[in-house]
C-alpha cells in the first residue's frame, strides 16, 4: 500500500537541504530537491522495515502540514514498503528442498540451476514481477 510522509526541507548553510521526516523524528539530506527526496523516501522506508522487523507499528502519515520555519520548504514523500522491502532485501537464505533422486539427476543433466528455477516459479506462482 503507498502512503506519503510529510517532509520538510531546509536548506543548509553550506548548500544542499536537511530533511526533517517529522512522523518519525529523522533527518537525511541531499545536495539537490531531488536528492533530497530521494534519501527522505530511502531514510523512511529503511526506517518502516527496520520497525516491522522488530514488531513495531509504522507511524500513520500526517495528513496536515507540519509546523515549518518561513525558509523551510514542505512536501510529501510516497512510500510503499513492501515494495521498499523487495527492492532493498535481496539477501539470500538458504532452504533445504527434498526432489527425488531421477528429478535431481535430470536437472543435472539438463544444466538447471534448480535454485534459480525454483525463485522464477515462485515468482511465477505469487505473481511477482522479475527484477
């Protein structure tokens, strides 16, 4: 599901903006509005799977806008984290599977990569895209 945070951009001293992401009391930054954007959504969804992992509740997004100083710019940053979670999770586990011996030798013989076989079916089967 996507959401969007409220963020507030400031712009520092030494050029660029700090980002203030208020629903969960963090600060990124970045050298340009587009960057800084970019490491607001990378600051927000590492923080919500990070909660998730530890069997927190992600804040619910502001809906209003956040207390700002004149020279601070607002704006909202979209999230799904889920999809965070897929794009940015791609460490490998191991699982064992048992296949009967003839299957595994004609695998073998055929050169499949039974490990790389059984995530395209999976992915496949759970309608998930390729990335």
């Amino acid at each position: 599901m996507i959401t969007a945070y409220p963020i507030i951009l400031h712009p520092a001293n030494e050029g660029g903006f700090i980002v203030y992401v208020p629903d969960f009391d963090i600060n990124t930054q970045g050298e340009t509005i587009a960057e800084a954007l970019y490491m607001a959504r990378d600051a927000i969804g590492l923080t919500g799977i990070t909660m998730q992992d530890m069997n927190q509740l992600i804040p619910s997004p502001t809906i209003t806008e956040p207390p700002h100083n004149e020279n601070e710019m607002v704006s909202w940053v979209d999230i799904d984290f889920n999809e965070y979670r897929r794009k940015h999770d791609n460490r490998s586990v191991r699982r064992n599977i048992t296949l009967p011996a003839w299957l595994d030798d004609a695998a073998k013989e055929a050169n499949i990569n039974v490990s790389g076989f059984i995530q395209s079916a999976l992915k496949t089967h759970l309608n998930i895209a390729s990335r």
